[in-house]
C-alpha cells in the first residue's frame, strides 16, 4: 500500500494511522490514460445476465479476486507513479488547503514523494534535481548490502506488506459477499457485491477490530476479478484506546477507483476521503482526494536506482517544465 503524508502532523500517531486504517483496511480489496470510472449506477443499465450468482461461482470468483489483490500487492512496489492530492479541512469549504502533485517513486524502504507542481504551478527544476538527487542517495543506501540500517528498514517495510497480506486475508471471514446483480459499464460486465460484517468473526488485532464497524459496496469486473469501484463506510463510531484517545465517527466514508495500467495488474485511479472524528476533547475532519496515473514499471531497487542515475545525467528533466 501506498505511504500517504499524515493530512495533520499535530494528530497523534496511533490517531492518525487508526483513521487511515478505515480507507487502507477496506481498500485493500483487489486493485491503486486512466479507464473512465465513472460511479456505477440505475443508468448504466443491467449487464447481459444478472442471474444470481452459484454458491459455487461466488466461491471461485472471490479466490480470485483475493488473489490478484495479493499479487498487485506485490506489484505495487515495483512501480512508479504521479499522484494529485487535494485536500480540503471542512466539507463545506469551498478553497483547498493543498493542491500538490508528487511522483512517487518505490524505494524497497517505503515510498519517497517528489514534489513536482504546487496549486498547478511547477516547482523550479533545480528543486526537483535536489529532490531526485535525495532519491538517488536514498536508493543507494538501500542497495548497499552492508547497511544495516537500510537492511532494518527492508525487514520493517516487508513486515508492512506481511500484515497488509494478512488483513486482506481476514476480510475473507470478516465480511459477507452479498450478491446485488450484474452492471454494465464502459463495456465492462460488473459484478456488485454489498459487504456486510459477519456478526460471527472474532478480531485478532485492533486493525481487524475495525471490521465490524463497516460496511462496503463494490463493483468488480467479471472477466479479470478486479475491483473497479468501491463505497465504504463507518456504520458506527471507531473508538481509539477505548474512546480516551479519539474516535472515528460512524458516516465516515471512502472511495476507491482502479484501473488497469499493465496486462493483469490493478492500481488505484482515484481514493478519496471523508471523515470526521474526536482526538481527545477536540474534532477533527479529513477530506482527501487523490488521482492517481503514470504509472511505469521502475522494477526493484537495484533497477529504480539506474533509472533516476540516467535522469539526472540526462537534460532537459523530465517531470517538471523548464
């Protein structure tokens, strides 16, 4: 998954992952120019059958939507990617806070975030060389086999995915995959499924906690077993330390758009976020949305760190205008 910047450094950490957890935990469905994803709905029409699903083709049609979110999971990691984040601190506010468009570049540690534009303007070239110089160093130390604090930092970051892989996998139990009927969209057969939570599950961690407070709606594509849209939401509060912390407030919701951007592999077009909760004695609000595009394979470490070697050798630079 992604490293997003915190939308409030001022949040406590286990507040701030907590809230995220809500987007990452239900995004986590199979996967982040893009197909056009507009949101599903009574106009696109019924797909060519929307004769309920077996209990045996459910089944099967769930293994495999399972186990592409797990191989673009892996996949995330050797790509590349522009995203756009914009953020607003109230709903009703009509001014963004932030407007600011990044690459992101995988560096076997994590995601290192380059700042290319800011409001729609570039940021000067000779910032973007000093930024793509930082990523050089970064991938340089990643790559040396005797660092031991990059080979710690490997073994942290894989431990992430470790995780990340076991809690989709517990989605399996947690939620049950009720049928809605068959979509058409952009000439793509959908299938829409509602999950509810399986009042029977029993978390095994405080990530997986949060299971039982949400629901979803996703649409997936028949033919590949890919999440092509997903709507979800807190269907009650989320308490953090037993409410003394903070809490995410039931009605919180998040969107997930993907596409594919090579043969069989799925990332996200466009998450975004709207929450609103209480850190202590004081409310606070998220409301995030980001488009993602451009992606372009960099491979593993060794290979992204050639790439950004030839970029700065090579002028005029890419990414930013001069």
């Amino acid at each position: 998954m992604a490293l997003r910047k915190a939308p409030n450094s001022s949040m406590p950490r286990h507040l701030i992952l907590t809230t995220l957890a809500f987007a990452a935990l239900l995004a986590a469905l199979p996967r982040e120019p893009v197909l056009a994803l507009q949101r599903p709905s009574a106009a696109a029409g019924p797909g060519p059958s929307d004769a309920p699903l077996t209990d045996e083709y459910r089944r099967a049609f769930l293994d495999r939507l399972f186990a592409n979110q797990h191989a673009d999971d892996a996949a995330l990691a050797m790509f590349e990617r522009i995203e756009r984040r914009q953020s607003r601190e109230h709903s009703s506010d009509t001014t963004l806070s932030e407007d600011k468009t990044f690459r992101v570049i995988p560096t076997g540690t994590g995601y290192w975030r380059v700042l290319i534009e800011d409001r729609g303007r570039p940021i000067p070239v000779a910032d973007y060389r000093e930024q793509m110089a930082n990523v050089q160093r970064a991938l340089e130390m990643t790559n040396d086999p005797a660092n031991f604090d990059m080979r710690r930092a490997r073994e942290r970051f894989n431990a992430r995915l470790k995780n990340r892989a076991g809690l989709i996998s517990a989605m399996r139990d947690a939620f049950f995959f009720n049928w809605l009927g068959r979509e058409t969209r952009d000439g793509r057969t959908l299938l829409k499924l509602r999950l509810e939570p399986n009042p029977n599950y029993k978390p095994a961690s405080r990530e997986t906690e949060l299971f039982l407070h949400a629901s979803a709606t996703v649409w997936a594509d028949e033919a590949t077993a890919h999440v092509v849209r997903m709507e979800a939401e807190l269907t009650s509060d989320f308490a953090v330390g037993g409410g003394l912390l903070g809490k995410v407030y039931r009605g919180s919701r998040m969107t997930l758009e993907q596409t594919e951007v090579a043969p069989g592999v799925w990332m996200p077009a466009v998450y975004q976020y709207d929450f609103s909760g209480r850190k202590f004695f004081f409310g606070f609000e998220i409301h995030e949305r980001t488009e993602a595009n451009r992606y372009e394979r960099v491979g593993p470490p060794s290979e992204a760190l050639a790439l950004v070697r030839r970029e700065l050798s090579a002028s005029p630079t890419p990414h930013v205008q001069q």
